[in-house]
C-alpha cells in the first residue's frame, strides 16, 4: 500500500468533508481521489496539475505535502496534528475548485494530463514543460490566430480570449487576498505571471489598449515581486486588484463609473514604471 497516496486522499476527503457539497461536487472529489490512486506517476501528475488554472494552488499544496513526506523525518508522535494542518490547509482551495467546475470538465482536465505524461519525452523536458503550461491558458488562441485563414471570424477569438481572462481573474481575485496575507506559494507567482504575460500579448493583439494597459500592470508587479524589487502592501494589492476590476468592468461592458478604479490602477503604473 503506497501510504503517501493514502495520507493525501485522506487529506482530501477530510477538507471535502467541511465542505456542504452538492452531488456533482461529490463527484469531483471522487474523481480527484482516483487519480490520486491510478496516478502511474502521483508526484508528476500532481506537477501537471500545477498548471491547470482550477487546479493550481490546490496542487501546489498537494506537490508540497508530497515533498515534505519524502524528505522530511517524520516525527510519528505528532503526525495526527500534521495531517490535521495539511488537511485544514486544502479547504479554500478544494472549495475553489469545487466552484469553478464541473465533473465533464474536471474529468477532461485529468485525461489531458494523462495524456501529456504519455507523451512526454525525457530528453526534452525543460521544452516540453514550458510549452504545455503556455498551451494551458491561452496558446491555443495564439495558434487559431497563425495557422488559420484571416477570413475566419476573429469575434470567436476574442469572446474566448474574454472568457479566459475574467475565469482567471475570479481564481487571481483569491490569489491576491492571500497574497496580502502573506499565504501564498512562490511557484505561484511565476504561474500568474507567465498567465497575464500571455493576456497582455493577446489583448494588444486585438487592439485593447486599456485592457492591455491593465493587464501589464498586474503583469509587471508580479514579475517585480517575484524578483522582491517591491514589498507586498495593502497599497500594492488594492493596486492590482483595481486593474482587474477595470478589466472586468470592460469586457463585461458593465454601464458603471470606474474612474476611482483607474485612478488607483494608474497610480500602481506609476510606481511599478520606477523601478524597471
């Protein structure tokens, strides 16, 4: 019996278990906890998941606590309370999850990742691993806009590109409310960075000035943040979070004033703008 399978399905269904869940999110939970077992490769599945926009932050914590029953000694006197943390841990995020899709989609999402492992080639990982997590968001609509006719209707392009990016925004929203905690994983900084890097390049693509003004922002504070050029502070996320909220406000075509949000967007710019 593989006891580190065991000890993270068991995390996962006492944090699913706080949770009041419906029939279909019981479904995905059980979905989850069988891939956490059939995994030929648990850590490297988990390490797929990782760039899944749903699934990141839970699977980050997962990969973590794999990490630390590989190479920790545990202290077995006090491992109730460590499971008891590990699963208290996962709530917020297995509750994210729960909210942001379906068992269809959920099962898609764990097919892919199986399939991208299979076909994955150990002589050009590094290639591989950064070509899969840009296909994940938004390189499928850079791949639409090279490889097909220019006559082809670019409204899809853009109402998936508008999808993509207020889907993301509802799980960053989150993101930055631990951030300001001071609750959040390194890896995922370099995650939403490289995200919002690929948002900013499609949306100056299809003449967004404002959205994409916004976006680089958020793109740029992360990128200073993750080389620690700038402190986390309750200005810089109210910052950020106003970006988003202008960027929402216009895709969503929302008839409200967001001129408060702009000036706090703009004022973010500013000081991001000196210290490149």
């Amino acid at each position: 019996m593989d006891l580190i399978r065991q000890y993270i399905a068991q995390c996962v269904s006492i944090a699913a278990n706080s949770l009041r869940l419906t029939t279909q999110q019981i479904e995905i939970i059980a979905l989850l906890k069988e891939e956490i077992f059939s995994a030929p490769d648990l850590k490297e599945s988990i390490k797929e998941m990782k760039k899944v926009t749903e699934l990141s932050t839970l699977a980050i914590k997962l990969y973590n606590i794999i990490d630390y029953l590989e190479k920790s000694t545990i202290d077995f006197l006090k491992l109730s309370d460590l499971f008891r943390e590990h699963s208290r841990n996962l709530i917020r995020d297995i509750s994210n999850l729960l909210e942001s899709t379906n068992p269809t989609n959920f099962k898609a999402t764990i097919e892919n990742i199986r399939n991208t492992l299979a076909n994955e080639t150990k002589t050009d990982k590094k290639n591989i691993f950064i070509t899969l997590d840009i296909e994940n968001e938004t390189e499928k609509i850079k791949e639409k806009m090279i490889l097909d006719d220019d006559n082809e209707d670019e409204e899809i392009l853009i109402q998936e590109f508008e999808t993509n990016v207020i889907g993301s925004i509802k799980i960053f929203d989150e993101f930055l409310e631990r951030m300001g905690k001071g609750t959040f994983e390194y890896e995922e900084l370099s995650y939403y960075t490289n995200l919002f890097s690929n948002y900013f390049t499609s949306s100056k693509r299809f003449g967004f000035d404002l959205i994409s003004n916004m976006l680089l922002t958020v793109k740029s504070s992360l990128e200073l943040i993750k080389n620690k050029k700038i402190n986390i502070d309750k200005n810089l996320v109210i910052g950020m979070r106003a970006c988003l909220i202008v960027v929402v406000a216009i895709l969503r075509k929302k008839d409200v004033d967001i001129s408060n949000f702009l000036k706090k967007a703009e004022l973010l710019s500013k000081i991001i703008s000196k210290k490149y």
